[in-house]
C-alpha cells in the first residue's frame, strides 16, 4: 500500500523519478509538483478541492480539482501496485484536514480497449 501522505511533497525526502508512460496523468499544477516542491500549505492555501489518490500498476501519484475546474497532479510519482492489471487503476477519495491527507473511499476503476484513456 502506498501511503497518500508521501505523495505530496516532504521537504525532507528526495523527489521520485518519473517514468515515461503511454497514457499520461493530468499536467501538473505547477513546476513545484514534479521537483517535490509541492506541500500542503500550497493544497490548503490553493483551493484545491476532490483530492483523489490514483494507483495504478507502474505508479501512483495524487490530483485535485483546482478553482477552474482543472483536474491537476499534485504530487510526483510513486510506487505502483503490481496486483493490478495494465487497463485497471484504484482511485481513492481523500480528505484534506489538519494538513493530513485521509483515503475515505477507494474505486477500481477497469478500461475496456475501446476507452480511450
């Protein structure tokens, strides 16, 4: 399991590398998010609303709705979950509160080859 508190930045951790993918995450909020420069006063000071963490086989990382309506990565990327097949991901909703993040309820999401993701 990959905790959702370690996807946003720390600033005592060194940033992950990101892997070149086929289907790609949302862009990023900023250039802060990928250089783990990203932290939780910038998430409550944002507006940021339904933060979601996204695990899929190769990597996981968080998004986030910003005041436009742009869903956004929040985080760099992190450790995936090999159980999962290459056309399934979990997205879990989280709860932002006392600059903690919380996974109140987790989907598997499933695409068929004709989606397009």
């Amino acid at each position: 399991n990959v905790n959702p508190n370690q996807l946003v930045g720390n600033q005592s951790q060194r940033p992950l590398q990101q892997k070149p993918v086929f289907n790609e995450p949302p862009l990023t909020v900023n250039h802060k998010v990928d250089n783990g420069h990203f932290y939780m006063s910038d998430l409550d000071q944002g507006g940021y609303k339904n933060v979601q963490m996204v695990v899929e086989r190769d990597r996981s990382y968080m998004v986030a709705t910003t005041t436009d309506g742009t869903v956004s990565r929040i985080s760099p990327f992190g450790k995936g979950d090999t159980r999962l097949q290459a056309n399934q991901r979990i997205e879990r909703v989280c709860e932002v509160k006392d600059s903690s993040i919380k996974p109140r309820e987790e989907i598997l999401v499933t695409h068929t080859q004709d989606e397009v993701v």
